[in-house]
DNA sequence: AATGAATGAGGCTTCATTCAT
DNA sequence: GATGAATGAAGCCTCATTCAT
C-alpha cells in the first residue's frame, strides 16, 4: 500500500485476510525489517489491536506470508509438470512457464520468500524448509533426468538448473507489466534461454 | 561478525575502515533496517560516538558501502576488458570471469548493492545511480556488439544479457568457499553457459 | 449505572462463580496487576465477554474477591468468639484458631486482601473499610478486655495485638499442607505462643 | 515519588543512582507490576532511554533494588551481632534491634524484598536466594543456640523464630515516623515481645 | 581522536474494555 | 447467556542521534 493511498473498508470479520494481503504487500515493498505492524495494519484499514486478533505477531505473519507463497508456485508448478508428460524438454517449457507466470503475476510478493527467508525464526524456518526443498528438487529430478537420458548435454546440470531458475526469477526486477511485453511472449523467449543453458538438443 | 567473536583492536586513526567493514558485514547479514548501528560499532571495536566521528549516520554508511562495493566491481569489469581485446567472446569471458571472481571474494556483501539498493535516500541514489548504469552498459554494449557483428545469435538481447548476469550474480546464494569447487572452474562452466546463452557461435 | 439504580438481578448460573474462583487464584499468585483478565477468563474456561457479563471489570473482581475473604474471616472469628464464652484466654484461643485456619484453608487467598488492598479504588475501599476494620476491632476489644481484667499482663497491648496478629498471618508463607503438621498441633502451638505475648497469666 | 511532586535535578553521571532509588519507591508504593518504567523515569527526573543506559531493565531494576535491600538488613544483622557477645538473651535483642531499626528507617522499601521476590525471573532468584537464606540462617542459629543452651524455653523454636520476625517486620505497615513513639522505645518493646514468644528466662 | 551520558521517536506487543450479533 | 471481532491506551524496550567533556 502506497502511502498516500486510502486504506480499503474491511468487512466484518474479515480482517484477517485484510491483513495477510497488507503484510505481503509492505515486505515486499520495504523488506521485514523495513516494514512496521503499524504500515501493516494501516495498510488493511484496521487497528494494531485487529492485527493481533488475528495473528501472533509479525513474526508470524511473515510466516504465514512466506509459506502461502511457496505454496502458491509449488503448486504452479506441480500442476504444469502433471499438464506436460514425460519429455524433459516439455517438462522444462512447463517449469519455466510456472516460474514465469508465477514472477510476473505476484511480482512484488514472489521475492519475499527468497530476500526474508534469513529473517525467518528457527521454528518457522524448519517448517517451511521442506516445502522450499520440495520446490527445488522438481527442478532438479527435471534436470537430472534430462542429462541422465541424453536430451540435455549440458556438463553441469546443478549449475545449468541454477542458471535457469535465477534467469527466470530475475524477470520480477525489470519486467513491466503494461511494457509492451506479453506474457506468452517472455515465455517462449525464456524458455528459450532455458533450454540453451541446458543444451537441449 | 557473529555474536560472541572478540571485536578486532583497531589501531589508533584506523576508525573510518574499521567502521567500514563493520558496516559492510552487518548489512550483509542482517540487512540495512536490520542493522543497528550499535552492531556495527561492536563491530568495530569502537564507541558509538566514533562511529559519528567519522561518519555521518547510518544512511552515510550505507552509501559508502554500496559505493564502494559497485566501484569494486567496475573496476574489476573495466580491467577485464582491457585485457580482453576486441572479440565479442573473449569480452563475455572477461564480464563473466570478473563478475563470477568478485561474487566468490566479496560473497557476503556483494549483494548489499542489490538488495538494499531501495533503502537509499535519494541525495544517495540519484548520485550512484550512474555508477551503475555505467556497470550496465559495459554488459549491454557488450552484447549488443557481439550481436552486430553476428558473432552472438540470440534473438534478444537484453534478456540473454540479463540471464547471463542473473546467472552469475546467483552464485554467491549457494557457493562454498571449501566445497571442493575452484574459482577457475566455476569461471570456466558460467563462461560456458554464458556462450550457450547469447548463442556464440 | 445511574445513582441510585438498584444494581441488576444477576442470574444465578455457573458462570459467575467460576469467574470469581479463578480471579482469586490469579490474584492471589500473581497479585492485582500482574493478573491480566484474560488469564482470569481463560482460568474459568470462559470467553472474555462472559467475564463481561457477570462482572463490570477488573476492579469490580478484586472487590468482590476481597470482600468475600474478608467476610468469611469475620464470619470464622464471629463465630469463634461466640462459641468461647467470656474467658479473655478462651477468647484469645478463639481468634487465634479462627485465624489459623482461615490462613491455612485458604493459604493462598488469604493475603490478597491484604497486599491488594492499595489497588482497590477508593469507592470499594471505602466500601470495605468498615468491614475490616471490625475485625481488627475483635482483637483489640479482646486485648485490651483480657488487660483491663488483668488476665493479659503485657504492658502494651496494641505492640502484642499486632503481634499475635503477623505471627498467626505469616503462616500462610511457610506452611505446606503435607508437611506433618496438623492444624490442630499448629493451633496448639500459636495459642501458646500467642499467650506468651500477650503474657497471660 | 508522589504524584505532582517535582523530580530532582539529577547531576550529570548521576542517572544510576536516582533511576535505583526512583525504582524502589515506586515498586514499594505501586508494586512491581504496578509500576511503569516511566514512572520510574519520571520519578527520577531522566528520560526512559536513560533508565537504560544504566539498567538492562525493569527486571534488572527489581533485582538490584531487592539485592540492595536484602545486603542492608544483612549487614545491619550482622554488625549488631558481633557487637552483641555470645549471650542468647543479648544476641536476641540484637536481632530484634537490627530489624526494627531496619523496618523503621526502610519503611515503604524494606517490604519490596518479601511481597516482589515471586517477580524475580529464575535467574536473579537463583543468585539472591542464597543471600536470602544467610540473613534467615542468623536467626534459626541463634534460637537454636538458645535453646541449646537451655536460656529460651520454648518447645517450637522455629515456630517462635518465625513469630519473632513476623511481629517485627509487621512494624514497617503501621508505624507513624512522627507518631509520638520513638524508635528505642520501639526497640526495648519489640524485644520484650520477643523475649517472651522464645520464653526466655 | 574519542568517549560516556542522555534524548525523543518509534519499535512490537498486551492491556482492559466495548461492539454487533 | 454468550460470543468473536475490534479498539485506543499503555506496556517494555531499542532506535538513530546529539551533547558535553
């Protein structure tokens, strides 16, 4: 929520979603630490009282933030990799276009789990740790098994796996979405790109 | 510097780098608001009040640390180049040799400029802002004259441009100084997907 | 409520007692204002607003958990006095029973009313004085009777009243219910004690 | 610190000192949890922020004020002890001396150690217990001595013990400073009800 | 060149209470 | 007879900064 901007009129009993998308919103503007309970509560149209009606702290909601992200593009991709089949390169095109589609669409929010990650308690950390990895391995069983049946050349397939993900999650930083630039578009082009880092044949 | 490491004994006069460095780990670690600037003069070795003698505040710290980390890096990148000549390909090679070098030596800070890049006030901002797009434009004419001249195929430039830097800028997220890994082989394989990236023939 | 207003007829259900048996545990452990009302209404197993609709708030509980143990301590020593005839030592022996037990039944609760007394607001203290100070009254009638009749021989009754009093009081600080002592050796013991001070004949 | 009243001028360096003292008469008037660091701030005539360049906190502060209290009884027992000689009766009126004058000149302080001690977090508990239970020490040994050497003949000596110091702590919660009753004349009382409740010959 | 003392603003959180149902 | 939702005030503490030496 920008400053300057009216805060939306929550209706009863619904703060605690007021909440949840106020909280996403400032971390990924001003970082967690940047970001203060009351720019949260202000930023839902409700008082620093609702804000721990519904949750128990800024902790928690950063949390709760990170976890509903990483969800969202886990299931993004799970369900691209199910539409594809079985060819490596069509599993990649789907992965790529999960990524994509996820960065463009939630390009604010989508680095929050990345950049907030370290501010993340212990607690919160061990549990949210196994949907991260969860995330990660689908890109690498992909890779890995790529390379393994001979459809991707590349020497390296943990650095080309890295190259491609951190291609793909860079668009968030310079992509605008009235630029002229199409979804569909930054798709094809960066699975493109993928398939060159990973020398597909 | 982790809690519980004994503070370096600064010499007499040796403040403002002692700060410096300080300022530079913390921000690293922990982030720019989630910095005290009392952590960076434990940090140090030092008093608060030294902290102001020799600097302004904390936004003054966070300039000269980004300042110099970018200027770092552009003079990294300006010598590759000399070095490398006139070929499209050997150019690439050196951006992404001194690139892929300063991400590994400066593995913690080298993100600072990045990621706290917002946390800038913008008297600062405005005035590094040319020190970057200077860096910028070495990778954009780079690519646009490897392009030209035939010598790189991608079709798009500016995203090939951006994966090959998104590509080797994510190498400080996972490298292991001891894992067994060296710099010139780390070089060698991002040099590679490089090439594979903007299509050198 | 306007002046005068007759205070609402509380119907009797299961509610209001359960309030006020966990404000006295909650008072009692962690005094006045280290007991916030949701440790009350979580203690009885109620909401908060049920707490609401039995009591008119905080204060209101502590009125009404002192008055209540103040009540039944008048009522033991009422009652006490009454059975022990007109002896001055028998009347001694009685208070000082009364007292015993009331401080060991009610180990725990007995001292709000005591330590609590300053967080009183003046309406219910004033309210309450006048019971307190009646008890205080039955042991300073029986004193000064047992010393006008020469039964008690100490030359200062108000110094042993108060005496007799602490020392009955400070019971409740040290005595454990399963330590093999019997009340009624303990009754024994400060009934002599009590004699002593008061140097009975 | 009464409401309304001026705070003192506090002297440059000399903010410990009037936050420890501020600390105790507020934590004495108001108790603990009764009492806000700003009204210890006030009450010391410093800002809240330096309450904490001297304390590490409101806990710290309970902590500090208790040990205070808790080394100045001690070692007011322990003065009047050795001047006191080997006699029981002697010693016994050395006790009594020690704690009047101590519940006397500490009126609304000396209580803080007994009705705070349960807000002491378990570390400061664990270091002050054992003060604690040195000062007790000296008046289970010397009753027991006593006994021993058949000068009191009570049956119950940690009972009479017990009866003694309550009796005399009982002091500091009715005793007026300019009540017409001067502080020897308390003393010669106290030590007589003493005297009589070990049933010293 | 450096320091300890002090500050006002703001941090996160909990408080007792009221509202609408 | 009872509830979940919401609030404004206040709680303790840390912040970046300045002052006097």
């Amino acid at each position: 929520m920008s400053p300057g901007t009216a805060p939306p009129v929550v209706p009863r009993g619904g703060g605690r979603e007021a909440i949840t998308r106020a909280a996403r919103e400032s971390f990924a503007e001003r970082g967690y630490h940047g970001t203060s309970i009351r720019d949260i509560a202000r930023g839902a149209g409700l008082s620093l009282s609702a804000l721990y009606h519904w949750h128990a702290g800024k902790q928690d909601l950063l949390a709760a933030v990170i976890e509903e992200s990483t969800a969202e593009y886990f299931g993004r991709c799970d369900e691209a990799l199910r539409e594809a089949g079985d060819d490596p390169a069509a599993r990649l095109g789907a992965l790529v276009r999960a990524t994509v589609e996820y960065r463009v669409s939630r390009q604010v929010e989508s680095t929050i789990a990345a950049s907030e990650w370290r501010n993340l308690e212990p607690a919160h950390r061990e549990r949210l740790a196994e949907m991260r990895s969860a995330a990660s391995r689908l890109w690498a069983d992909l890779v890995d098994d790529g390379v393994a049946r001979g459809v991707f050349r590349c020497e390296h397939p943990d650095d080309a796996r890295r190259a491609v993900i951190a291609s793909c999650n860079a668009i968030a930083q310079w992509f605008e979405p009235d630029g002229g630039l199409g979804v569909p578009e930054l798709v094809e082009r960066y699975t493109a790109i993928a398939r060159r880092i990973v020398d597909c044949r």
